[in-house]
C-alpha cells in the first residue's frame, strides 16, 4: 500500500463517486491531498453509471472498434488495477464465434492483437463448459474482469484509508467547493458540457449453477459483441448493447436478442433463472472518446463512453500529474 503524506493546504473536492470520480479521489488521496468525494446519490450507488456496467478489462479486444488511446490508457490502466486491488481476476478473456460469422470472427483476429487461437481441446481444457460448443477461439491471457458492485465499495474503502473523505448524498456544485475541483459527473456535466450525450448500455443478470465460467466469454454477433461475464454465487451477466437512445429501459428486441445469443453459447442458459434487467446511460462525445478539460481550478473528467472501468485509473494518473507537475496529455487533455 503506498503511503500519503497529508498537505492539508492543497484540498481536492471530487464531484462523482462513480468510477471515473473514485479513481480520481483515490490517486489524490494516496498522493497526500486532502480529498473530499461528494456523491448526490446514496451508498447504494443504483443510479449510478457503474452500477449497470460489465466491469470488463480488455484493452486488446476493445482494440477492434476503439481508437489507440483506448488501447494506450487500457494498458496503464491494467497496471493499476493490478496495484491497488491485487485481488483483481486476470484470467483472460475469450472470443467465439458460430459459423455463419466465421468471417467477422477472423476480421476480429486481424484488428487484434496478443491472443492466441485455440482449438475445441484447447477451449474444452480452458471452460469445460464450453466443451463441444464451438471449433476454436482467440484466448487474450493478459485481460480481465471485475464486478462493478463490488469493486466500487472496495475502491471507496481504500479512499477513506488513504485519508479521503466521502460524502454521499452531497448534491453540490463546483461554485460551492473551494480549491481544486475534479468534475466526474457524466451526464449530470451536460449543464457545462451540452455536447455529451447518453448511449445506452442494456444488460441481463442471470443465475444457473449448470454453467461454469473463469473468464468473459465475447460472442461475436450481428449487430454488437454478446457478453457473458461470470459474476460471484452463479451469477452471470449478460451484455451489452450500444444504444442511441437516452431512455433507460430493456427493449423487447434486446432482450430477446441477448437471451437467444446466450442460449447458442450453451443451452443450459436457456434454463436460467433471470434475476434482473436494467440500463445504464454511458456518457459520450461526439467521437466517444474521453477528455479532461481544464479551466482554472477546475478540471473535468468525462466522455468515457463504454471504457469506464478499462481507463478511469490511467485518467487519473493524468490529472493527478497536470495537478501535480504540470503534465500536459495532448490526446485527452483540453485547456480553456
């Protein structure tokens, strides 16, 4: 654990407790601010962003759609990830596909990098579970995964050790608040940042305990990637669709689409138990990627679109650095 030397004289107040804002109290707190992290919701975070998200760490395979900086801040952010909770899993991730999308399968294998293909043994040895369902896959060893839920509550839990003080139910504005300001509101920024818009996120959390999986399993699909993500206590959750639209329900057509994909990556999801449907509004710039702004004292961190868990840790360090050094990041940072 890194140890904080306080300076009291150099307060930091956090507008956001999601995870782009927790990442930020976080690194600030450690770094010896006297960091305070307001959040307009309860503990609970439900209406939170994070609260509805996959929680995947996989850099490489967001390399197929994402541009560079993706890749580049994903990457640091692994390390992070790494430091702060060791606990994370790093067991890699998995990309199948059925026959009829082999070509969208081998295009995937083209725009990515560090996997290595397996053959039905091979992915039989990896998930037993998947034994028989299909002839091959591309295994990404160095990824991983983590459970928003729980993670957000860890990641509070090691700002409050560092010295940082949280406070939920704190609808506050950055007029109000001295010294530093960090914005990590999302949608909530639109106030300041008319330009962001909301893509919506669907998922589906599922239960059976006839499926067994260590890793994300990414099916490749028509329309978007299908997600399988193994959650604690037979949990699955299935996702995630990238909407334009900013209503927060699960159509009929998703639904149906994610449980039917779900079922051709093994029959005994058909006989799960569905446990909950739900939304999240995914913050984004015209060209979904991330940027923090500075003005003054007050800096703003958003637009991470479908990447929050990949890169809030490395967007951290960036403005921790511009706080700290004067460090300049020229592909995410902007100055009024």
């Amino acid at each position: 654990m890194l140890q904080t030397t306080k300076r009291p004289d150099s307060p930091v107040s956090i507008i956001g407790a999601g995870i782009a804002g927790a990442w930020q109290a976080l690194l600030f707190a450690q770094a010896g601010h006297a960091v305070t992290l307001h959040e307009r919701g309860d503990e609970a975070m439900t209406d939170a962003t994070s609260h509805w998200a996959g929680g995947m760490l996989a850099p490489y395979c967001e390399a197929e759609i994402a541009e560079p900086i993706i890749s580049r801040l994903g990457l640091r952010s692994l390390d992070l990830w790494r430091r702060e909770l060791p606990d994370t899993p790093f067991n890699g991730s998995l990309v199948v596909a059925h026959p009829r999308e082999r070509n969208d399968f081998e295009r995937f294998a083209r725009m990515t990098e560090h996997h290595r293909r397996l053959d039905a043994a091979g992915l039989a040895a990896l998930e037993p579970s998947l034994e028989g369902r299909f002839r091959d896959a591309l295994f990404f060893p160095a990824e991983g995964h983590v459970e928003p839920r729980r993670v957000l509550p860890k990641l509070h839990e090691r700002i409050k050790a560092a010295g940082g003080t949280i406070k939920f139910c704190s609808d506050v504005t950055a007029n109000e608040l001295d010294g530093i300001v960090i914005d990590c509101r999302g949608l909530g920024a639109r106030d300041e940042q008319p330009e962001l818009r909301g893509v919506k996120g669907e998922m589906i959390l599922i239960e059976t305990d006839e499926v067994q999986l260590a890793r994300p399993v990414r099916l490749i699909h028509p329309r978007w990637p299908l997600y399988v993500i193994p959650r604690e206590n037979d949990l699955f959750m299935l996702g995630a669709t990238s909407i334009e639209a900013e209503d927060t329900g699960v159509s009929v057509r998703s639904a149906l689409e994610l449980l039917g994909a779900a079922y051709t990556v093994h029959p005994a999801f058909g006989e799960a138990r569905i446990v909950e449907f739900g939304s999240g509004l995914r913050p984004a710039f015209p060209d979904n990627l991330p940027r923090i702004g500075i003005r003054d004292r007050k800096i703003s961190v958003n637009g991470l679109y479908r990447h929050g868990f990949l890169i809030a840790p490395a967007l951290a360090e960036l403005t921790l650095a511009y706080v700290e050094r004067g460090q300049i990041d020229n592909e995410v940072m902007q100055c009024a």
